[in-house]
C-alpha cells in the first residue's frame, strides 16, 4: 500500500489536478481505480489491489491466532470465522460494490475488535487495555464521521484509523499470550448454579 500510495499520479474530490496523493485529501479508495483522479492511467493499482490481498490475509492469520489465547471456545469460533470471513468481504470493497463489503468488512474486523477488548479488559495487560479502547473510540469516531459526511476530516482519521489499529494488532500478536487471558473464562452453568 505504501508503493501504491508513491506512485498515485494524483487528484483528490478537492482537487482533480493535484499531483501524488494528498494524505490529507485522497481516501486508501482512490488508489484502485483504473484511472487516478486528475485522469492519469492509475499505476497504483496493482500495488493497491496486492495490498488489499495481503492486508486482510495476515489480519485473518492474526485472528486466527488471538483465537487460540482465548480460553472461551464459543467466542473464539466468533473471532476465528469472523476474522476469515472478513477477508473475502474486505478484498470486495475495490469492486462497484465498495459502499457494502466496506460496511460488512469493518463491522467484521470492528466486531472482533470489540470482542478482544472485552477480553483484554479482564487481564492485567493494563497498557492494551488503554490501547484497546482508545482504538475503538477512534474507529467510533470516524464512523461517525462518515455519518454526517464530514469530508474534510474523513481522509485523515481513516489513515489515523488504519495506522492505530494495525499497531494495535501487531501488539496483540507479540505482545500477548494465552496465559495473559486463562483467567478470563465464563463460568460455566453448573458454576453459576452451585454458586446460588
């Protein structure tokens, strides 16, 4: 992605002859067009398009692996089946049908999120927590952003987006194991009962 952002040939919504692209101006979405927007041939795309292989394969391996830390089979299952699934839907959002798998991809992966952080808040990893949710707080952020169609920001907080929770992520992954979450497993039923 970060090839496919040096070679943009440029234009933005704000701009259509603008050279290169404009962190402050250009969406990640502008890169997997057939032709830039100031009309250039795109030569980003194939960069773009490798990127947005790469990019939800190793969040799926990512996924896959948190699944494994977390004692509660049940929500682990959510987290495995949902993190792959989210790789057909995210590849999908460089088709026409953008708007959608970009709705079903970030509703995935944010629910995942969402999920881990409940986990994470049990632990005694008290920096990921903060970082958990500091990160859902962003995202909540720029959804609502995109919401009243707030285009002078969105461009930026979808980057910052971006950046924070893949650093978020690459910390999960190295930084956590199985044993930081072998507490957090729900009270089975007959627990639950014994205990009343």
């Amino acid at each position: 992605m970060i090839i496919a952002i040096w070679v943009y040939p440029g234009g933005s919504m704000y701009n259509e002859y603008a050279v290169g692209f404009d962190w402050k101006r250009n969406f990640i979405s502008n890169l997997f067009g057939v032709r830039a927007l100031n009309g250039a041939e795109n030569t980003s795309r194939i960069w773009a398009y490798a990127g947005m292989i790469l990019f939800p394969v190793s969040y799926a391996m990512f996924f896959i692996n948190m699944a494994k830390k977390i004692p509660d089979r049940n929500v682990a299952y959510i987290i495995k089946y949902m993190g792959i699934a989210n790789i057909l839907f995210t590849f999908f959002t460089v088709t026409p049908w953008h708007d959608l798998m970009l709705i079903i991809s970030t509703s995935l992966f944010w629910t995942c999120l969402f999920i881990i952080t409940v986990f994470i808040l049990k632990t005694k990893l008290h920096l990921f927590k903060f970082l958990c949710v500091v990160c859902l707080l962003f995202f909540y952020y720029t959804v609502y952003l995109w919401a009243i169609s707030d285009w002078n920001l969105l461009p930026i907080t979808q980057k910052i987006n971006f950046v924070t929770s893949t650093l978020l992520i690459l910390g999960l992954e190295y930084f956590t194991k199985q044993e930081d979450f072998a507490h957090t497993k729900a009270k089975g039923r007959k627990e639950l009962m014994g205990n009343n």
